[in-house]
C-alpha cells in the first residue's frame, strides 16, 4: 500500500541539466544487486541528512538498477531528470540530417537526443534506491540497450499513444532479454485516450503488466509509474520462488 502520497515528496535537489556532467560518481555504497527488494510505500521520507541528495541515505536497505526505455523523444530523459535526487547524468547529441534519414519524427522542439545513457537515482520511502538508467531511444542502439541491461531487475516502459507502434521495438527487446517491466503511457497534448483492454490488447501486454497514465514532467506522476515497477518486480520475485 502507499502510506505516503507521492506528491509528498520533495523534489531531486539538483533540477535536471541537460549535458553537465554529473555532480559525482555513481554512488559506491551500494551497487545494483539482484534479489527482490522490500516493498517500497513511496518517495523518500527520511529525514534529511547533509548532503542528502547526493550521497545514498543510511537508512538505504536495499537497492536496484531499473531501465527506463522507450522509442525517440518519449520521455526518458525527461523523467529521469523529472525524479533523480542527485544530478543526473545525460548524454544527449544534437540531432542532426544524417539521422532524419532513419529516426521517426519528433516534436520540433526537440533538437537533441540521448546518445549513450541517462543516470539518475531516487530513493523510495528511504530504504530503497533506484539506479535508472535510460537509454536511447533508437533500435539502431541495441547493443548499447543490452550491455545497460546487464544487471537490470526490471524496467520502466515509456510509451507514447499517438504512436503505440513506435514502441514496439522496446518492448520486444524487453520481452528478449526477459527483464519485467512496467508501461507508462507519457501523455503529450492531444493524446489519444485509450481504453486499458484496447491499449493493453494493442501492445499485446501480459495480464500481470502493469499499465499506468504518466506526466514524465511531473515528480509525483513519475515517481508512481516507478512505485508500479517496483511493486510489479515484488510480484514476479515473489511468484518465482
Ligand atoms: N507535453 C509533454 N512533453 C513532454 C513530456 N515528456 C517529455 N516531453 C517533452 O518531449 C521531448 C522529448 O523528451 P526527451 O525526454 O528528450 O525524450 P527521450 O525519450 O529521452 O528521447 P531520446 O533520448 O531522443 O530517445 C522534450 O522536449 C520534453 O520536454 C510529457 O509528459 N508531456
Ligand atoms: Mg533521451
């Protein structure tokens, strides 16, 4: 159950800055670990430390590395830095003509792209931390995807309804590496809303997937398509035993 509501939570202490590098190394106390975590009840209530925001919280128990993945110019790098608390890391590229030629159009304003990963970090409900790790958006950087992936417990799948098939190939890659995952709907002005059954039936999602609407703008919505991953990868760890 959610005992504190997302909107609760106070925002990453360094806002998003496209192309800086990051404030410091990812940090070292702990790892992405495999295991299931313990339930998270949401954002981080601890109370605060110096620094807190930059180094990972005592009170931290456990931690995950989770992929944020999703066609060009859904969201990822958006709701990374929507919900790091540490200064995200980003490696975005000036899109250029050469890529026209092969990338699916995007809003004109979007001039740049994510060429290698994105790195943020949150802390659930103070004793789980979440590793995010985003990748491009393009098919053409899979073998990027899968070397990301190493280590991943699940992933949150961005998706964007006025094009459900430019999603496809993520969710395909998803289902080949056979990491869990949650979709997220990033709703954009004029998307087209759905019924869950259409939606789920259009992009063929297991029953058990979780299906959430998303504003990768907005904390306290980013942070519940997270809380929706997490509590997905509790179910499947728990289901496997
Ligand atoms: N209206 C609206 N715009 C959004 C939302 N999320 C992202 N955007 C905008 O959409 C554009 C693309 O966002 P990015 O976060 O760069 O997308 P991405 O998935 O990381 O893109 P690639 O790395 O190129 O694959 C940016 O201009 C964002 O400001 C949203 O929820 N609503
Ligand atoms: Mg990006």
């Amino acid at each position: 159950m959610v005992s504190k509501a997302a909107s609760d939570v106070s925002p990453g202490t360094a806002p998003p800055d496209s192309g800086a590098p990051p404030e410091s190394a990812p940090p070292e106390s702990a790892p992405p670990e495999s295991g299931a975590p313990s339930a998270p009840t949401g954002p981080s209530d601890a109370p605060p430390v110096p620094d807190a925001g930059k180094y990972v919280s005592p009170t931290v128990a456990g931690a995950a590395k989770i992929l944020v993945v999703g066609p060009l110019g859904v969201g990822k790098t958006t709701l990374i830095g929507t919900v790091s608390e540490i200064k995200p890391l980003f490696t975005e590229a000036v899109m250029t003509q050469a890529g026209a030629r092969v990338d699916t159009a995007v809003s004109g304003t979007k001039t740049t792209t994510t060429v290698a990963l994105d790195f943020g970090r949150i802390t659930l409900d103070g004793d789980l931390v979440l590793y995010l790790f985003g990748t491009p958006g393009q098919q053409r950087f899979l073998p990027a995807w899968r070397d990301l992936a190493k280590g991943a417990l699940g992933a949150l799948a961005l998706i964007d309804t006025r094009d459900l098939e430019a999603s496809f190939d993520a969710l395909g890659n998803l289902e080949d590496l056979g990491l869990p995952f949650a979709v997220a709907a990033n709703v954009f002005p004029g998307s087209p809303q759905h019924p869950e059954d259409q939606l789920r039936a259009a992009l063929d999602l297991l029953p058990d997937t979780p299906l959430v609407a998303c504003d990768a703008r907005d904390l306290s919505s980013s942070v519940r398509a997270l809380i929706a991953l997490v509590r997905h990868l509790i179910h499947v760890a728990t289901e496997s035993r």
